[in-house]
C-alpha cells in the first residue's frame, strides 16, 4: 500500500545527535502518517527520548532534519511547537501539584488562546470568549477521561495512575494534531495500563490525534500501535507492524539483556 506525501505529518531524516564524543543518534529516519500511533520501542538508552527531545527543540540535533507538514521544525523555538498542533507527555510527570485537576487543564489549554495579554487583563469579549472554549476543552477531556470524580482535588493528593491520566487529558487541551507519549504505561498497574490502551486508542478514534509514543510494556505496543520503529545504540533495527518488528531477529537480541523484556516481547508475540 502506498503513501502519499500529504499522508505524513512528522518526516525524521538522517537524525544525528553527539553529546560530547558519544553518538546518541546515528542517522534515524521515519515518517508518521494521519491518524495512526507509531511507536519507538528499544532498550534503555537506545535514543528513543532522545528523538522525543529533538522534537521538542529541548535540544538541537548535530544532523539531519525534522519535517512538520514539509516544514523544518528545528527552524522553529521551541515555544512555537504547542502552537504547531504539538502536545508531549513526560516519562516523570509535569504537573502543577497545588492547583486543582481543573486548574491544570485550563493552563494545559492556555498554548492556544486567541487572546493577548492586554486581551486577558482586561476581559475583552475575545478573552471571555477564550477562558469559556478553554472551560469547554478541559470538561470534554474530564469527560473523556473519566476524571470527573477528581476534578476539583489537588493533584498532589492523587494517587500516581490519576496523576498520569491528568497529564494525558493536559497534553490533549492544547488541541494537538501529534501527540507525544512518552512511557504513558510506566509505573501503571496491569488495570491502569488497560485503561491506558483504551485511551489511546479513543484519542485516535474519536479526536482524530496522530499518536507519537515512546513505550516498553509490549504487550500495549501490540494492542494500539498500528507500526513499531525498533532503535538499539541510536540506531533503527527495524520497522513495521507489531508483529513484524517482534519477529525481527535483532529486536529479540537487542532484549536478551534483560529477561523481563524477552518475556513480555514473548507474550506480546
């Protein structure tokens, strides 16, 4: 089945990065279309992070080029990304601990107010108009991420699976197009990475998001990825459907160092 150029949203090319004399990436390359969930797996340090910060302009990479629609994203500060339709979630969450789960979603929204400063201290109808699209956003997000029970609770007394589910439905007020998950399964039980994998896969179906994700639990990576990009030492091993990439011999020995991994790589399979 071919793809057309208007079908990609993200082109990666060549990516290099070195910190210092060590070659974190070495000439990554792939393109994540329309309304999919394409998934970096790999073993810790194999540069998945690292792609995910490139993305992100936390820092710029030593070669190579990030197209966003065919435009070069590294040309863009870094505070431009949200506005580009750009949303990321963190391996060790972000959240603002003493404000409500509603307070974090409406600050999750505030990347893509229409209203200026002046706008805002002055409560034009253009800033009402804003604050009560950004109200909507976050209560379709509590809504769909059935957070209702915690809207008003502090988010420093939540246990550690709502925390990651706030982050999710921050991430998702922006209004992304690419949404960036980076280990959304990490520190989840088998439950919570149940709902997790629901999720995903509504944000997909129903709010038309192109997923971006970063994950180790395999057994997720199968149940919503459409393609998996394998990476080992800041190279790519391999690409293709869940299945593919599992069956791929340097994938199976890229895990044998760590037998959990081999085992959920086994289960998944």
């Amino acid at each position: 089945m071919s793809h057309s150029q208007s079908d990609t949203l993200l082109s990666v090319r060549e990516l290099t990065v070195r910190f210092g004399g060590v070659l974190a990436l070495d000439g990554v390359s792939f393109d994540v279309r329309r309304g999919e969930v394409f998934t970096l797996i790999g073993p810790n340090g194999a540069g998945k992070t690292t792609v995910f910060n490139l993305i992100s302009r936390i820092y710029p990479p030593t070669g190579g080029e990030i197209l966003w629609l065919g435009e070069p994203l590294t040309r863009m500060p870094p505070h431009a990304i949200a506005a580009q339709g750009i949303a990321r979630t963190f391996q060790n969450i972000e959240l603002f601990e003493q404000a409500t789960v509603l307070q974090n979603l409406l600050i999750g929204h505030h990347t893509h107010r229409a209203a200026g400063f002046w706008a805002d201290l002055l409560f034009t109808p253009a800033a009402r108009r804003s604050a009560l699209a950004a109200r909507r956003k976050a209560e379709e997000m509590i809504e769909l991420l059935d957070l209702q029970a915690h809207r008003d609770a502090l988010v420093a007394g939540l246990p550690y699976g709502v925390r990651k589910v706030v982050e999710l439905a921050r991430a998702l007020c922006s209004g992304p197009r690419l949404l960036l998950l980076d280990e959304p399964s990490s520190g989840l039980n088998v439950e919570e990475t149940e709902d997790m994998a629901w999720w995903i896969r509504d944000i997909r179906s129903e709010l038309g998001i192109t997923v971006l994700m970063v994950e180790h639990d395999m057994s997720l990576v199968s149940r919503v990825s459409d393609r998996v990009l394998a990476m080992n030492q800041g190279q790519v091993l391999a690409q293709g459907t869940p299945a593919e990439v599992q069956a791929h011999p340097g994938v199976i020995e890229a895990y044998l160092g760590t037998v959990d991994d081999v085992a959920s790589l086994r289960r998944a399979a």
